[in-house]
C-alpha cells in the first residue's frame, strides 16, 4: 500500500478490500474481526471530511492493509464450487456455518461474494446471521453496510469470507430465547414504542459475567431469563418504532452512564442493534431482528450500566463552541453538541466525520458512522445522536490511549 497517494478514492478502498477479504489462519483477533467493518465505515466518512484532513483519513484506510497483512498468514485459498443459484448457495453456506466446517465456509463465501451483489447479502444472509452472536455479533453490521457505502462495487462481496469464518468458529453461540414465545396477548396499556423503552428501563442489574466480551453479555440475560420476561410482549411491533425506540435508549446510555464502558461497550450498545434493525425487512419474521436487537441494549445495560435510563436528558448548556468543548471532557462535549445553534450543526456532522476518520480507533469509526445514520434516520432526535458521539470523542480525547491495546469484541 505504499502509493496510495496515486490511487483514486474507489480504487484505494478496492485495494485494501482486496487484501482484507482474505482470511487468517488463526482466530480474529479484535483488530482482524472488525476490518472489513472498519474499512466500511471508513470508505462511508471519507465524503463528509473536511478536504484539509484527506490525506491523513485516506492514510487510516491504508493502515489497514497493513495491520491486516501483518496479523498473520493467510488461510490456504478456497476450494472452487459452484451453485445454481445465488439461494442454493445462501443456503449451503447457512449449512455449512452450522456445521462449523471452516474450509467449506471459506469456499462458498468466496463463490458468494463473487456472483452476489452488495444489496443481495442481506436478503440471502439475514435469518443465518442476525440471531448469531459468534464473531462478536458483527456479521449483521457488515450486511446492513454493505449495500450503502459501496454502490460501485469497491468493496467486494468477498469480504464476507473472514467473517463468516469467525461466526462458524462459534456456530452455537446464538440468541434462542424469542423463538418459541407465544404471540403477544393483550396489549400494554401505554403505546408500543413506550411499552419497549420501560421495558428496556425496567432491565436488572446483573453486574459483568467475568468478561465483557459480547457473547457473555448477552448470553447472560438470555441464561437468566432477563430477556424473555422482558421483551417478550414488547418486540411485535412496527420495525420502525422498534428502532427509534431501541436506539434512543443505546444513545441515553452513552450519554447518561460513567465513561468506565463509553469506547467498547456503549459504543456497541448502538451500532448492534441499528445494524439489526437496518436488515430486519429481509428476515422471515422482522420481529426476530427487533427481538435481537432489544437483547443487544438490555445486554449491555444489565452488565454495565449503574445508572438509572431517563427518558429525558437536557444538559446545562456549557456556554462553549463544540471544538472547544471537544478538548475538555465528554461531558462538555456532549452539552455544547446539544445546546449547538441549528445552523452548525452541519459544521458539527463535518467536525465529528473528519475527527473519526483520522483516528486510529475502528470503534470510535464505526460508532460516528452510527450516530450521523441514526441522526438522518430520526431527525426528529439528531441533536441526541450528535452529542451521543461527540461525548465518545470527548472520552477519546481525555483517555489517550494510542498505545493501550483495550478491546471488547
């Protein structure tokens, strides 16, 4: 990737896909796992940085590349096959994730990513991938951006591959809880939207499960039957109202709760469920996916919040431009986010894309890419989705943590 600088937008993100869509040899390590992801996110931001900022976004998506090269061998090269049709194969590599055949794995994805097109993976993939919580839950953010940040085709479907390894590592650890509930009966008395969020407020306390890693998580509330006596009754409604109700709690938990879990675990706590939800359509049964995605955030909150949810959160107004405010803490942030004059905010969109593209962080990456899709998709709540990332830049800044290796996959 050393001349990357005589390399159009597109054709750089081809080439690190091409180097990214091949499999380790080993297990994903947090880095490995999140690359394709990363590199989506990434290629998405790359439009809304501020032209000064660029060359340094454009050298982010190189690293790539690089750190994915030097994790490790490559996985020998798939075997050739052959389907009938784009289903036959969906279907065969389904089967072959439950079976936890890795080389099979490898070599239907491959034929996959090769004949399907970007928005044909969520269709075929949906119902295999989102109850899954192997490879830390992600296939379902790959799915839902795919389509949307690569409508030429840089980013190859092949990219599946190294993540369909990783969920068939793991092909038993998936969310069941919601698969023989009984249609919801008499409906709650306050709206289904309200019904979901005090749902999500009434979530326990469970304390962390000797990891914080995603599969202990959510295997917790499930385990421990949190979910079900929860969420139930409360995940048949509209996807629509599920996901403004659901990610409204992700983003209040970033925004309400100590930053002890802002860059790994609140972050996820939004970008999980907002992919679920983004394919949810493509599911045999949409509920399914709002099922999984209320787990997601009850997941998290039962193992890592300390705080009570409020549905209404006002920050003092901190008196301050957002760039300074970025410099102090999160809480700052956040505030001068809020109480931002209507007419910055798109000033702000730029500020947080650039800031995100040029550091170092996938999580912080994705999590901005999160925050400016939930704004758009909800403009009725942007100003709580800008603050929500502008708090998570704010805990980067005050946590300088370039050197430190912490990961939460």
């Amino acid at each position: 990737m050393a001349s990357f600088d005589d390399l159009s937008d597109a054709e750089l993100i081809a080439a690190v896909a091409s180097v990214v869509r091949i499999p380790r040899t080993k297990p994903a390590d947090s880095f490995v796992l999140h690359a394709p992801l990363e590199l989506a996110a990434r290629a998405a931001l790359l439009p809304r940085v501020a032209p000064s900022e660029r060359v340094a976004a454009r050298a982010q998506i190189a690293a790539i590349a690089t750190g994915f090269e030097a994790f490790g061998p490559a996985a020998p090269a798939p075997r050739d096959c052959t389907f009938d049709s784009l289903a036959d194969g969906a279907t065969r590599l389904a089967d072959s994730i439950a079976a936890g055949d890795l080389d099979e794995v490898d070599a239907v994805a491959a034929w996959l990513g090769r004949h399907a097109r970007n928005d044909d993976l969520a269709p075929l993939l949906a119902d295999a991938i989102v109850p899954s919580l192997a490879a830390a839950a992600h296939g379902s953010i790959f799915l839902f951006q795919m389509p949307r940040v690569a409508p030429r085709g840089e980013l190859t479907g092949e990219l599946l591959r190294p993540l369909a390894r990783e969920v068939a590592r793991n092909s038993d650890w998936q969310l069941r809880w919601f698969r023989d509930r009984e249609p919801a009966g008499t409906s709650p008395s306050a709206g289904p939207g309200e019904a979901l969020f005090s749902a999500l407020q009434a979530t326990p306390r469970l304390g962390v499960p000797g990891s914080d890693f995603i599969y202990p998580l959510m295997s917790q509330v499930e385990r421990e039957g949190v979910a079900a006596r929860l969420l139930s009754e409360v995940t048949t409604l509209e996807v629509g109202a599920a996901a403004r109700v659901t990610l409204r709690a992700a983003a209040l938990s970033m925004l309400q709760e100590p930053g002890d879990h802002a860059a790994y675990g609140w972050s996820h706590c939004l970008t999980m469920p907002q992919a679920v939800l983004g394919i949810a359509r493509w599911c045999a049964d949409p509920t399914t996916a709002i099922a999984v995605a209320a787990t997601y955030v009850a997941g998290f909150r039962a193992a890592l919040a300390v705080r009570p949810l409020e549905a209404r959160w006002v920050p003092d107004d901190p008196g301050i431009s957002v760039g300074a405010a970025l410099e102090i803490d999160p809480g700052q942030a956040r505030a001068a986010v809020w109480h931002a004059p209507v007419e910055q905010l798109g000033a702000i969109v730029t500020l947080l894309a650039t800031r995100a593209a040029t550091h170092h962080d996938a999580h912080l990456v994705k999590y901005t890419l999160a925050c400016l899709d939930a704004a758009y998709a909800h403009p009725e709540d942007a100003r709580l989705y800008l603050s929500a990332a502008a708090s998570l830049h704010g805990w980067w800044i005050e946590h300088d943590l370039t050197s430190t290796a912490l990961t939460s996959a």
